[in-house]
C-alpha cells in the first residue's frame, strides 16, 4: 500500500513539473509578426550643384543651409515628381563625371546646355536663359567689353563656358583658373587679373551685395539656356523632371521663385 501510495505521489510530482513548465512557457509573449514593408516611401532624387554660384546655389551665412534659385526650383520639381530630395555640394567641374559614373541621379548648377555636354549627359527643358559678360574693376576704364581683352589676364570658373570664352579672347597663358566663381571675382578685386568672364546674374548679384569696386561692362555676349542634367539613358528620371517642371511654370510656382531670386518676372 505503501509503495501504491509513494507511486501515486511520484506521478503527481512529476505530472505538476510538467504542468509547471508548460505553464513558463505559456507565458513568454508570442512572437508577434512582422509588419508588411512600407510602399509608400518615396525614391530618393540625388542631386549634385556648386554651391559657389549665387543666387543659384549658395551657403545661407546664418543658417549654414543651401539656398538660391536652383535649390528652391528643384525642391519643388522633387515634389511635384513624388521625389524625396538628397541635394549634395560638388564642384561644378566634377559634376558631369559624377553623373557618368553613376553617382548622381541628376545635377542642377546653373549648367549651360552645349552640344559638347550633350554628347555625354542628357539635358532637361531649359529652366533659365542667361548670357555671359565682363566684370573689371570699377576704376579700370580701358576693358570696354569683349573685344579689349586680348592679351589680358582673365579669371574664370573651370569647365564653364566664360573658361571657353576666356580662351577665345585671350591667350590661354593669360588665363586663371578657379574651383568657383567667388574666387575669381575675389582675385580681379585684389588686382590679380583685369577681368573675369561669367554669367550675367552671378557677376550682378556678387556686385548687389556690397562690391562697388567691380563693375560688368560691354554688351552680354551669347543668350545661353541652362538646363538640368541627368546621366546618358535615363528617361524615366528625365521625364519626370521634364513632367514637373512643365507643371510648375503651368500652376504659377515657377514664377513665384523666379521673382523671389531675381525681383522680376520669368523671361
């Protein structure tokens, strides 16, 4: 009787840690499953500009961000095509290898649109025309424009069309050249050069803000259309930039950045 009874007993002990550990199991939290992935992220636009090229591109002195025409124009362009933004600084000469490589979806830096940039990257609309002209120094009152720059030393932005004209006008020994645009008006107001060769806007704007020492003199020479550019082959990105900036100048927000960079209405 005796074993029956400590049998029993076993059987129950036994029987409550089977019990005991179903139950510490039962407690731990089911694995709860995971969650669909998100569809509704947005591609992301890579873009690369020279921010150096006021109003077009630039640091904000106060806020440290990147402001200018082109910025706010292809932010707007990012959001009508459903993009999110990735906006990167590069030097504008290394923009278009950039774009070959693969490293940029698309580059907007006040880049003129030339058949010899043609063969290697695909443009956009044009989204601005422009021109390039001469700046002097204010006092210097023998360069006329361009014709009187044979012989003189010129400043200019490599891989721009001014660094082109430059060496049309005057010998190439006569040329220096910079990674931006500041640094070259910077070296015609120290005397360095006699004059620079740029876009219209740029050398006006870096005169509006406080440079009276420089002036742009002569007629502005070639009208010149710029446009954004996105590597060889890639239509879908193309069409959507194209798509989006037909919209905005259609729904009036072309306008309304093109006023608040230059004061005046879209040419």
């Amino acid at each position: 009787m005796r074993k029956v009874f400590k049998f029993a007993m076993l059987a129950v002990m036994a029987l409550a840690l089977v019990v005991s550990a179903v139950g510490c199991g039962g407690s731990q939290p089911k694995e709860q499953a995971k969650e669909p992935a998100k569809t509704d992220a947005k591609p992301k636009l890579v873009v690369g500009s020279d921010t150096t090229f006021a109003p077009f591109e630039f640091t904000d002195p106060k806020t440290g961000k990147y402001i200018g025409f082109d910025v706010d124009l292809i932010q707007a362009i990012a959001d009508e095509a459903g993009y999110e933004l990735d906006f990167q600084s590069m030097a504008f000469d290394g923009l278009i290898a950039a774009l070959q490589a693969n490293q940029i979806d698309a580059a907007i830096s006040a880049m003129t649109i030339t058949p010899e940039r043609a063969k290697v990257v695909d443009f956009s609309e044009p989204y601005y025309k422009s021109g390039l002209i001469v700046a002097v120094q204010a006092k210097n009152n023998d360069i006329k424009g361009f014709n009187d720059l044979k012989g003189k030393k010129i400043a200019v932005q490599s891989g721009t069309t001014g660094a082109m004209q430059a060496e049309k006008a005057t010998d190439k020994d006569k040329i220096t050249y910079f990674t931006n645009t500041d640094q070259a008006l910077l070296e015609l107001k120290n005397g360095g050069v006699d004059a620079v060769i740029n876009d219209y806007p740029v050398s006006a704007y870096f005169i509006q803000q406080g440079n009276n020492d420089v002036k742009l003199v002569g007629e502005i020479l070639s009208a010149e259309e710029y446009g954004i550019a996105v590597p060889k082959g890639k239509t879908e990105t193309l069409e959507k930039i194209n798509a989006a900036l037909k919209k905005l100048k259609e729904n009036g927000k072309y306008a309304e950045i093109y006023k608040k960079w230059f004061g005046e209405e879209p040419k």
